[in-house]
C-alpha cells in the first residue's frame, strides 16, 4: 500500500487519517481471526490447537537416545576392536584417517600428555573425560553423510577401536553397556565444575 505525501496523516471526512484507518481495519481482522480460532483448534477432546499429532510411544523412542556419563541409555549390544577395524575402515576412515590420526576432519588418536602445551592435541584419548559420550555421540551423528545409521554392534565395535588405538583397552575388550561405564578416560579429572549456581 503506497500514500503520497501527507496522505497518510491526512483526515478523511469522518475525521479519521489513514494512519489510523489502518490499524483499525488491522484490529477489526485480528478480531475476526482470533474468533475464528478457537472453532477450527478444538479437536475431538476438546483441546488443543488442531496442528500436528500427538507422538506415538515408538515414535518417543526413537528420538530418545541420549545417553550419560553414568551409560544410562546405552542399548544393548557388543563390540570388539575386531570388528571396530572394518566398520571404521569401511565409515570412518574417509573423514578421519586409516588411523584415526591422518584427517581431513577431526583427529581421533594420540595427543595424550599435550593438553597443557603450547600446542595442545585434543583427541578421544587426551581430551575426552567419560568413555560413554563416544555411544551418544557416534550413534547421533556418525558416519557425516548417513547420521543414526549405525547399529549398536557397529557402534560399540568402532568405540571397542577407537579406545584401542588411543591405548585405553586392551585389543581383546569386548565394549558393551556394562564394561562402557566403566572404563576410565585419561583426561577424566581434567575438567573443574561451573561453580556459579544453577538459575533455570
């Protein structure tokens, strides 16, 4: 809507501007429509707004795969170093390196005693504190190109190799959601808490 100029403030001859014709006419269609709502929202129980569905329990499920520092979570499964070899040579390796060390993306291995030097090496092995984020994380977002891809078996044996190349388990561990808990990251004790209170 264009005015020329005054037009907009002029008065018409009911003594209105168009400055203010405006916005009436912009109140009197939000009354029309917040009328309106409430006839077209109700659903057949009588609430809600009409838009979308309530989620299935399997559909919960689905999204529901955090997992803690304490392993809650973690499905069940296994994997060896083994079988982490193949899935990472096969997944992995084309962003990361046949070692886990080589890139493009994100080294994976080594830089243990480097964190607090000039040039600081932040890998699963130096940096990371709790084994069981390695679970959350690859399963959620790994491989780049076909993220929740990988099945638990998969996913375990690829944290079974990973943890053994950056000498964390021996070659013949199984991983698993008993034995994932408990292994103790290098780098576990090297993060101090927030110390300002929690305000939400």
């Amino acid at each position: 809507m264009r005015f020329k100029a005054g037009e907009w403030n002029a008065m018409d001859g009911y003594g209105t501007s168009m400055h203010n014709r405006f916005l009436l006419s912009v109140g009197v269609l939000a009354l029309v429509l917040g009328s309106a709502v409430p006839a077209m929202s109700a659903d057949e129980n009588g609430g809600g707004y009409g838009i979308g569905k309530s989620p299935t329990d399997k559909e919960i499920r689905a999204w529901d795969i955090d997992v803690s520092p304490t392993g809650e979570g973690l499905p069940s499964g296994r994997g060896t170093v083994k079988q982490g070899a193949q899935v990472f040579a096969d997944k992995c390796a084309v962003c990361h390196g046949a070692t886990g060390m080589e890139g493009p993306q994100d080294r994976l291995v080594g830089g243990q005693n480097t964190l607090q030097t000039p040039n600081p090496v932040r890998t699963i092995g130096s940096y990371w504190p709790f084994a069981t984020t390695l679970y959350d994380y690859i399963h959620r977002a790994m491989p780049y190109n076909a993220p929740q891809s990988l099945s638990p078996e998969e996913t375990y044996s690829v944290i079974a190799w990973l943890l053994y190349q950056n000498q964390i388990i021996r070659e013949d561990a199984v991983i698993d959601a008993q034995t994932l808990p408990s292994i103790q990251m290098p780098n576990r004790n090297g993060f101090v808490p927030d110390p300002r209170p929690d305000i939400r």
